[in-house]
C-alpha cells in the first residue's frame, strides 16, 4: 500500500507541526525577518532549513545527522511538500548564516508567538496573551 498523509508513520506525530507552521506562516515570517538570499538555482533557502531544523528537533533530532533521520520520513516529507536536502546542502547553508541573521531569527519567535496569542484571543481560546507583564522580576 503506498504511503500517504493518512498513512502511519513513525513521524506522524511531526504532521500536526507542520501544518501548524504553515498555518501561522511560518516560512513567510522567515523570509520576511531574516534577509538571506541564495543563488537563483539554489534548491533550498533559510526558511526550507529552518522549518526541517525545527521539526526536527521537535522530533528529538540533537544533529544534522539525526535531522536527516528524523526527515527521511517519506509521509512527513510529503506533507511539508519537499524532498529531503543532502546533510552537506544543510551544513552549507546553515555556514552562510551571519551573527545578525542568528539574531533576526530571535525576532522570528517574537513575531510568530505574537500572531499566535493575537489568533487565539481573536476565536475566544485564551486571554493570556491580554494579561499585561507587571514591572519587575519573575
């Protein structure tokens, strides 16, 4: 039987964070946030490496090896609608990332947690994010 989104897997449980990042626009924030361009036959960009970096390590991958691993799921690659990157392509691309860019990726979470309290209050899920930060320590 060939495999498919509905298929089981050993990865499945990454197919809701997928998703989840492509709905919160994920890859559209990276882009936006972090400037980083590739040459145009480049098959990858930041964002393709961000989005297997994170789910990667949500799916307990601790290297580049183990990214790999953790991606060479064929139903999650489907669902995140890519093919798997060689380990050399990754370590590449991860290479040419400045310090400045490793810091705009900061604002990458800053932005992408916002949107998401913003979405929740908007359907009535949780007021948390209404709840204003008193002054001081934690």
């Amino acid at each position: 039987m060939p495999a498919t989104a509905s298929g089981l897997t050993s990865q499945a449980g990454l197919i809701p964070v997928v998703k989840f990042l492509d709905r919160i626009g994920f890859e559209q924030t990276v882009n936006q946030t972090v400037p980083h361009q590739r040459g145009a036959n480049a098959a990858y960009q930041l964002a393709d490496m961000m989005l297997l970096a994170v789910v990667g390590v949500i799916g307990g991958a601790t290297s580049i090896a183990k990214l790999c691993i953790v991606w060479s799921d064929g139903v999650l690659r489907e669902v995140a609608g890519w093919r798997l990157p060689i380990e050399t392509t990754i370590s590449r691309l991860f290479k040419e990332v400045s310090e400045k860019q490793i810091s705009q990726l900061e604002s990458v979470t800053h932005k992408l947690r916002g949107q998401s309290w913003r979405k929740a209050n908007q359907v009535g899920l949780s007021k948390v994010g209404l709840n204003p930060v008193q002054g001081g320590r934690y």
